[in-house]
C-alpha cells in the first residue's frame, strides 16, 4: 500500500504578523462628562427607589391586625 500512495507533505506555514498596539486607556473628557451624568442619573434613581421602600428585613416586628372577619365564623 506504501507504494501507492505517497506520504503528504505539510505545506510551509506563513510567518507570524506582530502582534497589535494594545489600546490606550485614556478617557477624552467629553466621555469623562458623560460617564459622571450616567453615574449622577443612576445615583438619583437609586436614593429616589429607596426612598419609596418603607421598611425592610430589620422593619417593626409587631404584628399588626390583618385578620378579617368572614362570613362563615363570625
């Protein structure tokens, strides 16, 4: 079978391109002004949440009255 089919031959491989520039992290300040208007809005939005949420896990352990008469047992 040898005799027949010869063995392939890998072909050359091309040269390695150098490698790219990493970018730069510098921040233009129009960028700069925009990111802290995002942060600002966020912040707003999130003192403007908290303050609608009245009580949390640490909230009044007193049980208030929410048992209501029904028309069967009462």
């Amino acid at each position: 079978m040898s005799a027949i089919f010869a063995k392939p031959q890998m072909p050359t491989l091309p040269p390695i391109p150098p490698a790219p520039t990493p970018p730069t992290n510098e921040v233009s300040a129009e960028d700069k002004a925009r990111l802290a208007a995002e942060q600002a809005a966020v912040e707003r939005k999130r003192r403007g949440r908290k303050s609608t949420i009245l009580t949390g896990s640490l909230s009044d352990k007193a049980e208030s009255e929410i048992e209501q008469k029904t028309l069967l047992g009462s």
